[in-house]
C-alpha cells in the first residue's frame, strides 16, 4: 500500500523523467527522492501528482505534460489510458524497442553479470497491431465508467471487454481493440448486441450470478478462427440462442465451442468443453508444419513473431542434422517439432500433460519421427539418470516460464554439461539470475532481444552459452 503524501507535499512541478522502470512508469529523480510516474516516458517534463510514499520511493501520476519528450505520439487506440492492454501506446515504436533492448542490457550486465558488448540489435515485430492470437473478454454488470460515461445519462452497466488494472470487478467495454485481427471485434460486438437485446444476462463478479461470463476468440495464421464462449448460471435455452445466433452469423468459424463455468475463478484447464458446430480445434501453421490448437493449448500469441523468435533459436542451435536436443518447457512441442527436421534426434519435457499429448499429435500430423515428448515438473524430470538413458544433449533449449528455471535444474545442466545452451526467455532479469549460475561453466556467445509485445513494456530475449 504505501504511506500516504501529506496534502502540501502532494504536488511537483516540472519533474524531468530520465528512463523507464520495468514495468512501464516512468523515473524521475528530485533530491535523492527516486520517483515513478505513471505514463510518463524519458524526454517528458511533467507535473505530478504524488500518490504515495514507499521505502525510499514515491510513487506517481502526470498532471500536466509541461514538454513533451521527443518520443512521445499520440496513442491511437481511444481506449488507452484506461484500458491495461498496451500501456507504452504513447511512445513510438523505435523509442519502445530502444528501452527493451536498454532493459535487456541493464539486467544481463547487472545481475548476470554479462559481457553485453557484442549484444545483438533487437528484433521488432513487422505488426504492431493487430499482432496477437488469442483474447479473452469478460462480461459484467459493473461496467467501469469513464469520464465521459459519467457525463451521459443513458448508463447500460453492463459491459464486454477487459479488467480495469487493479480492479477484479470493473470492466471497461470495448468498442474496438486493436490487438487481434477481424473478426475477432465484430464477434466480440456482436455477442454484446445479441445478448443485450435478449435479456441475457452479464455476470456478476462479485455475486457470482449471470449467464455470461467469457468469450475466448482465438485466430491463426491459416485464417481459422475459434470461438469458446464460456457461461455461468445460464438457462439451456440461452445456451442455444446465443450459440445458434453466432453460427448463423459467422457460418466460417472452424471451431465454436463452449463451457459452462460456476467455479470462483475464469480458469478453463479443469472445465468440460463442449463442441456447438465444427472441431474442438484449429490448425497453425509455421514452415509447412501444422500445429493443432486446442481451447486449453499454449500457442506464442504473436504467430508471425514466433516464426522469428523460432528461427533465431535455431539459429543459435547451429544444428547440422546430428545433434541430440533437448527442449525444456516444451509446450505444445512447437520448437521441438520445428527444430526437429535439422537434428537426429529432439526429446521436449514440460509441466502439463496435456500439452505434451498435443505435442506428439503435432509430431504426428507433421509426419517427424525424431521427437520424444515427457511430461512432469522439470526439477523431478531432468536428472542425470534421464540424460544417461535417452542420450546426452548436444544442445539444449530451454524457454522457461518468467520465473526461471528452478535451481536443481541448473544444477542438473551444470553436471549433464551440454556444449551448447541456447536459452530463450520472456523475463531477462531470471533469465539473467540463471546465467549468474551457469557461468561457472558456461561462456555466453550471443543475445538477441525480440519484441513480441508492442505498445507493452515485455521483451523475449535469446542467449546462446557454450562451455568454457
Ligand atoms: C514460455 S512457455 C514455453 C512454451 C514453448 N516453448 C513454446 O514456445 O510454445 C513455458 C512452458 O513451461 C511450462 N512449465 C512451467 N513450469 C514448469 C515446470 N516446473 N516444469 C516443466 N514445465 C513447466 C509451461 O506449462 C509452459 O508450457
């Protein structure tokens, strides 16, 4: 929480913002006081409001941009500001990479300790909009309400859209999001429209009460478009309805599926879905190779960004065709399966079992032979006795979750002693941790960020290590 800023202290003029902290605010330093500024960007001088005090750290908003920073545009989605999806709109797209590539550096010299000199140029993403895969919206009865909603008369509660940040149980509508290609915002309008003028009840998110309460909409590079939408207490008559109505009126769907959910949380890992018209999946596609998506799969949610992120992977690999290669936290198998045509032989691990049934599907479908998948927690899987019985990596990947990969793991690639890791990562500062550890036997060759995530303050980043 934070201690309060007594009223007199509360506002300071022209404040100079000199970078950018992890998670997107704005640095400002004044007599040794370190500040961060929602939505200001390095370059601004602002006015700000203080919000509240913490260790030797305040925190807080812009009143007034006195001078714009050179990097400042105007950001063009009307929803910015409220919305928590793409919090950097605000600054251009060369300055967002300058402060991830920037970011990537700080961490991996400052807690890896890394030699950063020969860091390669950061990859942008060709898209920065329209750029991801997957949404999910929310419905609610408790729509948040924006400055200009508070000045009409005319107040429907309800909404369809995104959380507010900070707030589980406010959801600001969404007329038009810039993030998934159509027809991810005419299905997501349309759903609104049809329940609006059928009664059909928004969920409640702190009653829990409602009929309505997601809409998955997932679409892929192959054009297929999947739909999941996801109910609470709704009547088997809604279900029907509702469901007809999205058919009739987006007869190309490949997929339209959906749940009934009355648990406490969104989560649809543990849920029954069920298949209203077409498959229970779509098909991805990368290289020539299908990948199957099911409503529960991981799939990268930028596609075409994957694509790069993949081959700069292999890349780093340096594969022949004669390697052993391990891909730790597989996933759906993706790079395992992409990087499996230039190996001998590829073995993936990862947590859920599930997602390692859809990454033998994808070897399957894709017609490759060399792949081996397991399933369990990396730290219980990776041992010693698992390398001396499926063979001793030439090469290792590994693309952990943003915590990093836990210490007995580590400790098993520092006995196992593979001659190449190449580590992708979507947090740089355990990433950077990590290396830390590996360094006591492995040199780091090459780092490239890629940006995923336009308009957020996320960056992937690949390293390749080789034994000293
Ligand atoms: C960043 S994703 C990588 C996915 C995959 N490489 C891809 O590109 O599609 C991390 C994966 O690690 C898995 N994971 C998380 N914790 C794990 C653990 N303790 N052991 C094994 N896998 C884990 C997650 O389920 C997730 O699939």
């Amino acid at each position: 929480m934070g201690k309060r800023i007594p009223q007199d202290k509360k506002f300071v003029a022209d404040i100079e913002i000199i970078d950018i902290a992890e998670e997107g605010r704005g640095v400002a330093k004044r007599d040794e006081l370190v500040m961060f500024i929602e939505k200001a960007i390095p370059g601004d001088i602002v006015d700000v409001e203080l919000l509240r005090k913490k260790k030797n750290l305040v925190e807080g908003k812009v009143t007034a941009v006195k001078s714009p920073s050179p990097h400042r545009v105007e950001p063009f989605c009307p929803h910015f500001g409220v919305c928590g999806g793409c919090k950097w709109q605000h600054m251009n797209y060369d300055a967002q990479l300058l402060f991830k590539a920037k970011y990537v550096d700080n961490v991996l010299s400052r807690i890896g300790k890394v030699d950063t000199s020969s860091m390669e140029p950061i990859l942008g993403s060709e898209e920065t909009a329209y750029y991801r895969n997957k949404l999910e919206y929310t419905f609610s009865n408790k729509r948040w309400l924006t400055n200009k909603d508070e000045e009409t008369a005319d107040r429907d509660m309800n909404a369809l859209g995104f959380h507010v940040p900070g707030r589980f149980d406010k959801i600001l509508d969404i007329d038009h999001c810039f993030l998934q290609a159509d027809p991810s915002n005419d299905i997501r309008n349309s759903i609104r429209e049809f329940a609006t003028n059928h009664g059909i009840s928004f969920y409640d998110l702190r009653a829990h009460e409602g009929a309505l309460r997601n809409v998955i909409i997932r679409t892929a590079s192959t054009g297929e478009v999947m739909v999941i939408v996801v109910f609470a207490y709704p009547t088997l008559e809604q279900i029907d309805q509702l469901m007809e109505f999205v058919n009739s009126k987006f007869p190309n769907l490949a997929s339209l599926l959906y749940i009934v959910n009355q648990k406490r949380n969104d989560t649809i890992f543990d849920q029954e879905i069920e298949v209203f018209s077409g498959r229970d999946f779509i098909y991805e596609e990368m290289e020539g190779l299908k990948f199957k998506v099911g409503p529960k799969s991981f799939y990268q949610t930028n596609s075409a960004q994957a694509y790069e992120l993949y081959k700069i992977t292999r890349d780093f690999a340096g594969l022949t065709g004669n390697e052993v290669v391990y891909d730790l936290y597989t996933g759906a198998g993706t790079i395992a399966n992409f990087v499996a045509r230039h190996a001998k032989q590829v073995v993936g691990i990862e947590y859920v079992p599930s997602a390692i049934e859809d990454a033998k599907i994808n070897s399957e479908i894709n017609d490759v032979k060399n792949t081996k998948f397991y399933a369990g927690d990396m730290k219980d899987v990776l041992t010693v006795s698992f390398v001396e019985e499926h063979g001793k990596p030439d090469v290792i990947i590994t693309d952990p979750p943003r915590a990093g990969m836990h210490g007995d793991v580590i400790k098993c690639l520092l006995e196992v002693e593979a001659p190449k890791i190449v580590y992708v990562s979507c947090n740089a500062a355990t990433q950077a941790r990590d290396l830390e550890l590996l360094s006591e036997k492995y040199k780091v060759d090459r780092i490239k960020p890629v940006d995923m995530f336009p308009h957020t303050q996320h960056v992937e980043n690949v390293v390749l290590l080789s034994r000293k």
